[in-house]
C-alpha cells in the first residue's frame, strides 16, 4: 500500500485564512473547519505506517 493517497490529501487540504479547509471548499463547495476529516485520516494512516516501520514492518 503507497502513501500516495494520503500524501494527496495533505496538498490539497490545506488551512484557508479563515479557519476553513481550502481542500474540502475546492472539491465540494463545504465549508469544513480544518483540519478536516480528511486530513485526520492522512496523518492517522502515516502515523500508523510510521509505527508500522519503528515495529520493522508489523502492521
Ligand atoms: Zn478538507
């Protein structure tokens, strides 16, 4: 499994001036504070996968 996915995420999602999410606003007109749901779940994937390679690869 690739982090592209994840790495995808946390470009476009970025903070907007205002507190919002740019990314979710981008993609689907929302108004979403950020960090997003989206972005939670970028850093929890790549924070397991980095506890995953600490382990020596048990996921
Ligand atoms: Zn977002």
């Amino acid at each position: 499994m690739s982090n592209e996915a994840e790495r995808r995420v946390l470009v476009v999602h970025l903070p907007g001036g205002d507190g919002l999410c740019i990314g979710c606003r981008a993609w689907w007109s929302r108004l979403t504070p950020y960090p997003c749901w989206q972005v939670d779940w970028a850093i929890s994937r790549q924070a397991r996968s980095l506890t995953a390679a600490v382990l020596g690869g048990r996921a």
